[in-house]
C-alpha cells in the first residue's frame, strides 16, 4: 500500500471512537459546555474518528434541525480544552485525544443519493422484471385470483 492510500481504521480506533462519541454526546446533553454559541442549539455528535496514534480525533457533529452550524462548530472549537479535559475525566485512556470539530455532510450526501434515486430513468433502471410484471398486472386491473378478495 503507498503512502497515499487510506487505511480502513482499526478495531481500536472504531471503539475508542465510539466510546468518545458517547462520552461527548453525554457531555453536551447535559449542557457542560458553556458557550453562548451552544446556548439554543442542540447538538447531536454522529461519529468520532480517531487517528492511528489516538492523539487526534475529529467529531462530526450537526445542530438539530441544521441551524447555527457554523456557530455550534465555533463554540466547540473554543471549548476543546474543557471538552479534553472532561472527556479525560470520562473515558480511561493513555491519551486523550485533541478534538477537532466538523459538520457531518453525510445527510446531505444521503439526501442527495434519495433524490437521485427519484428521478424517473432511475427508478425505470432500477426497477426489477418482477416489479415489471406486477405493474403490468396493474394495469389491467384484475387480479391473478379473479376475485376482490373481500367476502
């Protein structure tokens, strides 16, 4: 493997991950934060990635309802000290990591993928014989049995 290639993260790095997503969505629902940034915002953490040498991590976090995110990015950023040293308190660790904050773009990614999927020379591609068949079957408004199926 080159240099340039990306690793698929370990099984360590996908617990230790885990276990401070937990650590960090705990910490922001209980309102330990404080930052006038956070204030009327909740905040859901969806996914931390921890580096191989678990001295960086990143969350991935994203404001309910997607408002404030640049602002909720900019408190927690400024709250990184605190949220280090509280998540150090929360999760037994030789290092705890320092924390970097971005916005997870994975719902509009999953947004766009379903509208895509929508568009009508999609849906007619990915539509299979047997969803074929019944449509057909529709179309000729009678059922395979004859009967209404009441009664």
């Amino acid at each position: 493997m080159s240099k340039g290639e990306l690793k698929a993260p370990s099984q360590r790095q996908l617990r230790v991950g885990e276990e401070l997503r937990h650590a960090l969505a705990h910490l922001l629902e209980r309102g330990e934060v404080h930052d006038p940034g956070l204030a009327k915002v909740s905040v859901t953490v969806t996914e931390v990635r921890v580096s191989p040498d678990f001295r960086n991590a990143t969350a991935f976090i994203m404001p309910l309802g997607g408002e404030a995110e640049a602002d909720a990015i900019e408190a927690l950023t400024r709250a990184r000290g605190f949220i280090r040293r509280r998540l150090a308190e929360m999760v037994r660790l030789k290092i705890t990591p320092a924390f970097s904050f971005r916005r997870d773009a994975s719902f509009d990614e999953a947004g766009h993928i379903e509208a895509l999927l929508r568009r009508p020379e999609v849906a007619r591609d990915l539509r299979t014989d047997d969803d074929a068949d019944l449509v057909d079957a529709d179309d000729d408004g009678e059922s395979d049995t004859g009967s209404s199926g009441r009664g």
